[in-house]
C-alpha cells in the first residue's frame, strides 16, 4: 500500500478517485452485447456462454434435477449458517416495512401514503472464482418481504456447465425457481428487454464487475430501472492508537481478495499503527489462497496519516465508501459526523465481514463515491410509494382558491377551471 503524510484538503478529492483498470471501449462492447441480446434473444445468450464462460449451452434454465441435486452437495453446517444468517436479515429488513398514517394536512383533505411491490425483480448473482451466494439473501429476502410476485435470477455457470451448489441450494432455500445460468452484461440485457426463456422484470439488482455495472448504467438509460450503482468493493478503515492492527490488516483483506479492481484505504491518527498494519498485512497474506489478487489490489490501495481522528472522518466523507470502519475509542460519538458511507462498522469486533454475510443489515451497497447520494439495498429498494388523497366538498372550499390563484399565475387556465367548476356546484 502506498503510505501518504497529511495530504492537503486540496487534494483529496483526486485522491478518492478509484482506480480503473482500462476497458477500451468498454461502452461500444456493452452496448453489442446488449444490442445483441435484445435482437437475438436465447440465440445471443448461447454465443455469449461459450465465448466467456467456454460452455456450450443447451436449456438456460436450471432443472429440478440440478436445485436436488445441489442440496445433497451442501454441508449441513453452511446450511445451518445460512439459515442463522436469514434469520438476522429477515428480521432486519421486516422491521423496515412501516404502514403509514394518513394525515389531514386542511380540514376535508386527507393525504396518504402506501407500498407496493414491484411485481417483477431480476437478481444478478455474480459467480466467477467466488460465487456470492450471500447475494441472494441480501436481495431475495428483502424482495420477498415486500411481496414482489415474480423474482428471475441469473448467474454465471462454469466451462462445465455447472451453478455452485451453494448458489443453488440458497436460492432454493428462498423458494426461487426461475434461475439462468447466465452472466455478465448479457444477463442484465436479458433481464431488461427479455428472451424466449428469460421474462422481462421490472427492476435489476445485484453487484457486478465493470461489464455488469455497465450494462445496468446502460439499461437504465432507456427505461429499465436499477437498484444502484454497485461496482468494485471497497472499504475504508479510521483507526486510532486503541485499534488492533490484526483486526484492521484482516479487514483491509477481506476486501482487497474480492478481485484488483478492488480497493482498499487505512486511515490512522497514530503513525507507529501504519507499520504495524503493514507487517500483520504480510503476515495474513502468506496464508490467503487468494492472495496474489489480494496484493494486486493492495498496489492501487493506500494509508494515510492524519493529525487527528475528525480530519480522517473528514477525509472519508469525501471518499463516500462503501464500507466505513470506525476502529476508535468510543466511536458511536462519531456517528452524527458521518455523512456519506454504504454501511459502518463501529468498534475493533464489528468486522465488515459479520455485515456481508449475517448480522442483519445489507451487502449490496454503493461504491465508487455514489455513498454520496445513494442507499443501500433496503426493503425500501422493492416497492414504489403511491400517494393518495380525498378531498372532501369542505376540503376543496378550504384549498380552491390557493389553487386557484397559483394557477393563474402559471398561466394554467384549464387547471384553475378543473377547481371553479367544481366550486360553483358546492356554492349552488
């Protein structure tokens, strides 16, 4: 990792630039295979499959046969683990599921609120080297807790053709029957405009490399909604002279495997900390089967010391990363200062890792800066708020000449009238 000394404000908003490995005309490729797909439909899907994932596919969709055959493949200690971990996520993201009041803002008009799901989801699962199984809860349970009707599912399979039976087993587990081994870019087109196999949703969600959150920017523009912009992780740790540098060296770790597009930033008060992290970061390394990705990612990361725990915080707010660790003393005091991040960890034993797999709250989360205007994935993501109102003869009386006037004042003639019809018949 690169080390910097009190880097000036003045340049911080470069230095929370994410790196980028270069795609050369990453938008034209995209934009073909979504073209392709959208035209050519499960005849495009085919090509693509055996020119990424080198697998000649048949049926897209996987068979019955293959769901049983996954849980017999699965340990019952995983299975118990997810079952716990579906246990917490479940219970966190019921409790986001509020009915609201209705409110009476002026004698006679009433003003509500209501959820509804959004009827069809896609979920996007990447696979690759570590298939993220983890995924499907974060997305599929909150999906279901809102009642969305029809939940598709796509993910990459292996040269042999094969889904990891984790994956498998997971989304069984959930009850989701219309999953497709089918990844990348060609995935989301797929999802958004449909195939002969695959249904058209209403939504995509899910994590990606560059290609993935690509295809999703591009399919948004014409109309196909996202959950949000999920590339690259990252995680961005603030540490003081209590922090433990195993801990910290662990969860800069955690994150830097995920692949080298991939970054990770350490942020300290306490110089002798920074070499510290670096030796137990060596030592962690030794013994990671990812390791030579790890590394890779650790030459596009950094540390950087700064003069007091308020200026890192500071620093973070700029960078807006996904993860946020606060490894300090008593760091729930530093909570109202936090302004853009995905998700916190508070304390040297909240490792990020406890959030992507089990504690309750939700991985799919914004990186490359977007912390800064966008939420995580939340109950909130599946449902559309339709608002209501009943106007009462009473009530109108009481709002028809603000109406009115406003109106006329937009010069909006038809819209004035829509009221002064319908209070000349009150008054008469």
């Amino acid at each position: 990792m690169k080390y910097l000394n009190n880097t000036p404000r003045s340049e911080w908003q470069i230095l929370a630039k994410r790196p980028v490995i270069e795609k050369r005309n990453l938008d034209d490729i995209v934009n073909n295979i979504i073209d392709k797909v959208r035209i050519m439909g499960d005849v495009a899907l085919r090509e693509f499959t055996l020119e990424f994932d080198e697998f000649n596919l048949g049926e897209l969709k996987v068979s019955p046969a293959e769901i049983e055959k996954a849980k017999s493949q699965v340990s019952e200690e995983l299975k118990q683990a997810i079952s716990v971990a579906y246990n917490n996520i479940y219970k966190f993201h019921a409790f986001q599921k509020v009915t609201e009041i209705p409110v009476e803002t002026m004698e006679g008009i009433t003003c509500w609120r209501k959820n509804v799901a959004i009827e069809n989801v896609g979920l996007y699962i990447p696979g690759g080297s570590a298939p993220l199984f983890s995924t499907i809860l974060m997305l599929a349970i909150p999906a279901q807790i809102a009642g969305c009707k029809n939940i598709v599912l796509c993910t990459p399979c292996d040269q042999n053709g094969t889904i990891n039976p984790a994956v498998l087993y997971t989304a069984s587990f959930l009850g989701i029957n219309q999953i497709y081994k089918i990844g990348g870019a060609q995935a989301v087109a797929a999802l958004a405009y449909g195939t002969e196999s695959i249904p058209k949703v209403d939504k995509i969600f899910g994590p990606g490399n560059q290609f993935v959150t690509k295809a999703k920017e591009l399919v948004q523009k014409n109309g196909i909604a996202i959950d949000l912009p999920a590339g690259p992780s990252e995680v961005l740790v603030i540490a003081d002279k209590n922090a433990d540098a195993e801990f910290i060296a662990a969860d800069l770790l955690s994150q830097a495997e995920h692949g080298t597009d991939s970054q990770v930033v350490f942020t300290t008060n306490y110089e002798p900390l920074i070499e510290q992290v670096n030796l137990a970061l060596e030592k962690q390394l030794s013994t990671l089967p990812r390791a030579g990705l790890a590394k890779k990612t650790l030459e596009n990361s950094f540390s950087v010391l700064f003069n007091s725990v308020d200026e890192c915080i500071d620093f973070s707010n700029v960078y807006a990363p996904e993860h946020l660790i606060l490894a300090i003393e008593n760091p729930t005091e530093y909570c109202d200062k936090i302004l853009n991040a995905g998700s916190v960890f508070l304390g040297n034993y909240a490792c990020e890792s406890a959030g992507d797999y089990a504690s309750g709250t939700n991985h799919t989360l914004p990186t490359n800066g977007y912390a800064k205007s966008y939420s995580g994935v939340s109950y909130d993501s599946f449902v559309k708020k339709i608002t209501f109102q009943k106007i009462t003869p009473r009530g109108l009386q009481n709002i028809g000449a603000t109406v009115e006037i406003m109106a006329q004042a937009e010069q909006l003639t038809a819209h004035k009238n829509a009221v002064s019809i319908r209070l000349k018949k009150i008054n008469n």
